[in-house]
C-alpha cells in the first residue's frame, strides 16, 4: 500500500534517530595482503556439544562476540574464539594471519557458522564467507566502492548516514501489514517491497529507510522489539530476496505505537497500525544528478 502522506513524520523521525552504530558495535578496521586466507582447528572443549548451523548477515560486532541475523530475523549472539575457523571462498583474499581473518567479520558481511554450545551459549567453530562478499563489505567499510567515488555528494548519502533532515526528499513510501503480534511477511507484503525495491532502483542515488511499527495491543516494552523485530525482518528481505545493496539501506528502526495511520479504537484501525514503512529517500544535494 502506497502512501505519501506521511513525509513531515519521516523526516521528524530522521532527525530522532540518525544511523550512528552504537560504540560497543562500531565498524572494525580492516588490512589485507596477496596471500590466502585460513586460521585453525575446531573446538574440542568437552564441555561444548554441536550446536545450530546459522546463515545469516551479521548485523552486530562487539569485542569477540558478533550478532547474525537470519533470513527470518532470529538473531544470534555467537563468541569468536581463538580457535574459531574462519574461511573465504573463492579465491584469495589476503588474511594471512589469525587477527586478520578476524577483522574480516564486517557488518553486512553474509556468513555461514556452524557452532558448539554450551547452555544457551553459542562457540563459532567455523565461519565461512564468500569472498565477493567480503570484498563489497570491505569497501563499503573503507568507503572506496569506485561506483560512487564520481561523486562525493552522492557517496556521503549513499554511506548515509542522516544529517539535516532538510537535505532529503522523501520519494514515496511503501507500508506494508501484518498480523496481530506477528513479524512473518505475507506473500503480498513480499511483492510489494520488491516492488518498492525496483522502483528505488530506478532512481539515482536512492536510499532506503525502513522502519517498524505496531498497534496498541500488548505492553510498550513488547510492542517496542515486535517493531524492530519486524523492520529487521523487511530489511532482511529487501537484501536477500529483493537484491537491495545492504550500502544503501539506512539502520532501520522500530517506533512501537507511535505515529499511527489510525485510530487503534478499531479493529480495521488496528490492522493499518502493526505495519513496517519502507521510504524512499534521495539526498536533495544529488536529486536529479
């Protein structure tokens, strides 16, 4: 469902929330060299039992930890031990030592884990990665992607990272909808952000910035990690299923109850509420460029 009638909110809600990434999960450094990439040995503790193989896009690092979120939105904190196996495929990609191929877990990065547990705790044994994959993150970590590098202005937005809420035109906004304390997508809702999608594909220079919502049913504290639950879970599909450039997706973010597109009074006011808008942004600084 389209709507753009909500553009004064949007930017009001840009000002609040920016896309500054929390210190304990800040970007890493990166270097890397000519040679290969392999680190050693899988976990023998004998406390550990095998654990769930996770895929998914880390989405979060802190110290020796890193978050991934799978294609569903599940989120899992994993620990990165000495022993960890961390490997590319395809190629070589020049992290010859253990600490390099640690600073190769960069956010956005799409990884396959297969861990040990122990308790509710999860032990990377082993980290694969693909190496074109590697190679993206690592520019747009570097800021060096070549595609933008004609124009700083169109860099700087597409790296983002809001500023004055005044230097942004709002394009158009997808909403889509979901069921009473539900995050799962429903096959409508998957046409239409793959066609929000193409058509912010179609426009120079485009972000997106997705952001979650909910009705009144439920406690603030609920309704909070249901809205990020369900934007992270529109994020997800936009990237893997859509083929939307994680570069140019802004942090998304959950609002709970707030800003409602009607009366939660009513049932049919309810259902327009638990919704996830998708906006369309383009820098005023290179609209039309």
């Amino acid at each position: 469902m389209r709507d753009t009638s909500t553009s004064l909110k949007v930017l009001a809600l840009l000002a609040v929330i920016g896309t500054a990434v929390p210190a304990s999960l800040s970007a890493q450094e990166l270097s890397a060299d000519e040679n290969g990439l392999e680190t050693t040995v899988s976990d023998t503790s004998p406390q550990m039992t095998e654990g769930p193989e996770i895929e998914g896009i880390i989405s979060a690092r802190s110290g020796d930890k890193m978050q991934v979120t799978a294609s569903d939105g599940t989120q899992s904190v994993i620990q990165i031990q000495d022993d960890t196996r961390i490997v590319g495929k395809g190629g070589f990609l020049g992290l010859a030592s253990k600490e390099k191929a640690a600073t190769s877990l960069l956010n956005g990065l799409p990884v396959s884990v297969k861990t040990m547990q122990s308790g509710s705790d999860l032990y990377a044994s082993q980290i694969k990665f693909r190496n074109s994959d590697f190679k993206t993150a690592a520019m747009i970590h570097n800021g060096t992607d070549q595609r933008f590098a004609e124009q700083t202005a169109a860099t700087e937005a597409l790296r983002g990272r809001m500023g004055d809420i005044d230097k942004y035109n709002i394009k158009g906004t997808t909403n889509v909808n979901f069921d009473t304390g539900k995050a799962a997508l429903s096959p409508e809702a998957k046409n239409e952000l793959c066609a929000a999608a193409t058509e912010a594909e179609g426009m120079d220079n485009a972000l997106l910035l997705v952001v979650g919502y909910t009705d009144s049913t439920g406690s603030q504290e609920f309704n909070q990690r249901l809205s990020e639950k369900r934007a992270s879970r529109v994020v997800n599909y936009l990237q893997q299923a859509c083929h939307w450039k994680p570069y140019r997706m802004l942090t998304p973010t959950g609002m709970s109850e707030a800003d409602p597109l009607a009366s939660n009074d009513t049932a049919e006011g309810k259902a327009q509420n638990r919704r996830v808008a998708v906006n369309i942004l383009v820098s005023k600084a290179v609209d039309g460029l």
